[in-house]
C-alpha cells in the first residue's frame, strides 16, 4: 500500500486573501463577511464548494484559522470548511480541544449551518459560539446533502453550552450557493439520493 499522509493542503490563494484581510474582526457582521468571502473565493478560483469559515478568538476578534471546503480536491469526504477550520485552529493552537484553559473562548463563523458531520464536530471541537448564514434549508434546495441533523440542533448545542447565532448576512451566503449550482458546480453528496 502506498504511504498515505491526509495532510490538511490550503489552496494557494488562501495566504495572500488572508494576508489582505488581516487584523481584528470586531462584529458578527465582519467575521461573516469574511467567510462568506472566503466560500466565494473558493468557488471562483475553482477549488472547492461554496462554503467557507474561520475561527475567531470570540473576545478579541482575533483570526486563528480559516477553512474552505476542499472535498474535491482532497478526495477526502470529510474536508468540510468547518472540520478543516477546526482541525487548522487546533493545530495551530496545538491543543486537541479550542476549550484548553489557557487558551480564550474560540468561535466558529460558518458561511451556512453546519451539515450533521459539522454538528458532531462542533460539539467535540470546544467552541464557544457558533456563527452561520445560510440555512440548512438554503444548502438543501441547492442540492447538498446535509444529513439527519437533529430539529433541535440548536438547542442541542446551547444545552451544550454552545451560544449560537444563525442567519447572518444569510442572503449573500445563500447566492453563493446559487452561483455555484447556476455554473456548474458539482454536488459532491457522498451517497446522493437524486
């Protein structure tokens, strides 16, 4: 078998992108901005889908890492934007846990609500708050599979502890949804149903 290293792999446009929009990210407004940004940028440099997000320090605003969707291009099912934002934040932060005690409350802000696989890693990951657009719905009537996340998912997590806020900036989140779908861009639903 050949040696396989699943190395999370950034595309090439994400350091300078990220370099331009660098600082402190003071409102929800802001962050989800940038990680709308971040969803479009991906689609128009063709790699990957339209989903984006990053983790903030949730006081500071400060940017700990980003994610895009990368399922097609890592031939990896679970390359999410959130996964690959948490699985950067917590390497970086070399901590298994974005909850450590020495380390400030993280949060997650997310171009959409996340899919059932983001759920469960949102509860692991330690976060604090978690940011959305797009609805689960706005995903869905694209074509994405997002699985059988509970009703109640947002409950589920604020039981959790988890603060969450959805529907930001949800309108521009969506259309990028809808011009990747409008361009050809392809579902990449693991077990597709249609």
């Amino acid at each position: 078998m050949p040696d396989c290293n699943p190395k999370l792999v950034l595309p090439s446009w994400i350091n300078a992108f990220t370099a331009e929009h660098s600082g402190f990210f003071m409102s929800d407004n802001e962050r989800m901005s940038f990680a709308i940004e971040l969803s479009r940028q991906n689609t128009l440099q063709k790699t990957g889908g339209p989903f984006g997000a990053a983790v903030f320090e949730r006081l500071s605003g400060k940017l700990v890492a980003v994610g895009v969707n990368l399922v097609i291009k890592s031939n990896c099912s679970h390359n999410h934007a959130e996964m690959v934002a948490i699985a950067l934040a917590e390497h970086r932060l070399r901590r298994y846990t974005l909850s450590h005690p020495d380390l400030p409350d993280h949060e997650l802000v997310t171009s959409s609500e996340p899919c059932i696989m983001c759920f469960g890693a949102i509860i692991w990951s330690g976060i604090k708050r978690l940011v959305c657009g797009a609805y689960t719905v706005d995903v869905e009537s694209a074509g994405f599979d997002e699985g059988p996340k509970p009703d109640n998912w947002i409950e589920e997590l604020e039981q959790r502890g988890i603060e969450v806020i959805t529907g930001v900036e949800r309108l521009k989140a969506r259309s990028v949804i809808q011009n990747y779908i409008a361009e050809g861009g392809l579902l990449y639903n693991g077990n597709p149903r249609r």
